[in-house]
C-alpha cells in the first residue's frame, strides 16, 4: 500500500469535495443573476452569507435633483434638502405580504390553472398566496395579512428575492 505524496510546505491544498460544490453553487447564482433583472442576490444558510450583485449595481447613479431651469432661464434654487425629505416612505407604501425565502414564485398550483389571489379578490390569514421554489422544493406561502388584494406583484415563473412584497393588502 503507497500513501498518497505529501504537498511540500506552501504549496496550495487541492479544493475539498465540499469546497467543490459550493464555488458550483456560486456559479450556479451568478448564472442565475445574470438571466434575471434582478441586480443583486442575497443567499443566507445557518451562519453564512452571500451578496451577489451585478456590476451595474455598483456603478454611481446621478440624482437630479432640481426640477429643471426656472420660467426666467435661471437654474432652480436648491433647497438644501432631498427631494424625498420630510415624506416617510413607510407611511406610503401598501402594506404587503413578503416573501419568506429567495426563489421562484409560481402564483398557481400548477400551470393553467386559476391562480391562489387575485387584484380585487379577498384575501385571510393564513389563506395561501404563492408557492415560492427554493432548492428543488415548493414551499406554500400563506398570507399574513386580510384584505382586498391590491396587487400581485411578482409576474408567476420569476425570481424573488427575501423580504420582497408578493401581494399588496388593503384592509376591509
């Protein structure tokens, strides 16, 4: 029986099979990535975490802020404030049930039947409103909130992302 030959002192270790299937995995995301219109990815499992983006998600974004010259030809005056201060953006926004977990979210059990919910429909606690595919399995996403659905927001068959809304709530 030969024993396998030592690395000399230095030299760097051949990947491990574990090793091996996460850089896949991370292929795998950032092919995904790219086919979405999606500009960033988060992936968290136990106590490790990913945060893929694209390159146009680091690029600057110029802001105009001024609303354009002034009737007289001038440039308008600054105000000193962004244009979103003084709104909080909680305070506009629907309340809305959000995704627990990153994947596919399919708005039907299956593919032409009647979706879970619809814009104008009636919506209860605990009522199932999606199922969202992570790794192969299909989790039912059941609402956390009662209302009129305002809106559905992701389109069935794409990508979303943890915490992103699902369906926007009025309340009766």
């Amino acid at each position: 029986m030969t024993d396998a030959p030592t690395p000399p002192p230095g030299a760097p270790e051949a990947p491990r099979d574990d090793e091996t299937q996460l850089l896949g995995l991370i292929d795998r995301l950032a092919a995904l990535l790219d086919r979405s219109d999606l500009t960033e990815l988060e992936v968290e499992a136990g106590g490790t975490g990913l945060v893929l983006r694209k390159p146009s998600a680091l690029a600057p974004v110029a802001v105009a802020v001024g609303a354009g010259p002034t009737p007289d030809g001038g440039a308008p005056a600054a105000t000193g404030e962004p244009p979103t201060a003084g709104r909080d953006p909680a305070a506009t926004a629907k309340p809305s049930v959000k995704a627990p977990l990153t994947g596919i979210f399919y708005a039907s059990p299956a593919p032409g039947s009647a979706p879970y919910v619809a814009a104008g429909g009636e919506v209860a606690v605990g009522q199932i409103i999606g199922l969202i595919e992570a790794m192969k399995v299909f989790n039912e996403i059941k609402s956390d909130l009662a209302g009129r659905v305002v809106r559905v927001v992701p389109e069935s068959g794409t990508l979303v992302k943890a915490k992103q809304p699902l369906i926007e709530v009025e309340p009766l």
